[in-house]
C-alpha cells in the first residue's frame, strides 16, 4: 500500500513538474507567439531595448532566409546535374568534370 501511494505521489510530482515546465516563461519551452510575448514582457524591457530587439531578430530571420534560399538553389543546381547525367547516360562525377572544364576554358 505504502509503495502504491509513493507511486502515485511520484507520478504526480512529474506530472506537475512537467506542466510547471509547459506553463514556465523560460524562452527554450516557447513555441507559439503568446508564449514568446509572455517571455519578452517577463524581461520587461524599455522600448529602446526592444526596439533592439525587434532589430536584431529581423536581422536574424533575414540572414535564416538567405541561408534557406541558398541551400533550395543548391538542391535544384544539383537536381539539375543529375538529370543532365541521366540524359547523357553519364555519372554524375563525369558531368561535374565536363562543366569545370568547360570553366576554365572560358
């Protein structure tokens, strides 16, 4: 009986633990926008700090977009390789040869 009660203590000490966690103001456990709202107004920051804020995360969403945009034109110069490949019957190394040659007699 002593055990079944420790159990059931245990188990709702993690429950409560892990809904303390969701409910928490720590920016790691934010995935929605009133959570992230929630966080920043803890910090209660001035308006110049936010406004600093504000500049750097779209500074950073920028650069994230950038690094997005970047590896999809990769993928399709790859895809693009590959099927050059498939079209002539030649390997993919082979094409990538071909194209550096062609480079450097430019």
């Amino acid at each position: 009986m002593t055990t079944d009660l420790d159990l059931q203590s245990a188990i709702a000490a993690l429950d409560e633990y892990g809904y303390e966690k969701k409910a928490s103001t720590d920016l790691e456990q934010a995935r929605n926008k009133q959570q992230m709202g929630k966080y920043i107004k803890s910090l209660d920051y001035s308006l110049r700090r936010l406004l600093i804020l504000q500049e750097t995360v779209n500074e950073l969403v920028e650069e994230k977009k950038h690094e997005l945009a970047q590896q999809e034109n990769i993928q399709t110069y790859k895809t693009k390789i590959i099927n050059l490949s498939r079209e002539f019957n030649i390997s993919y190394e082979d094409v990538l040869t071909i194209m550096a040659e062609l480079q450097s007699t430019k």
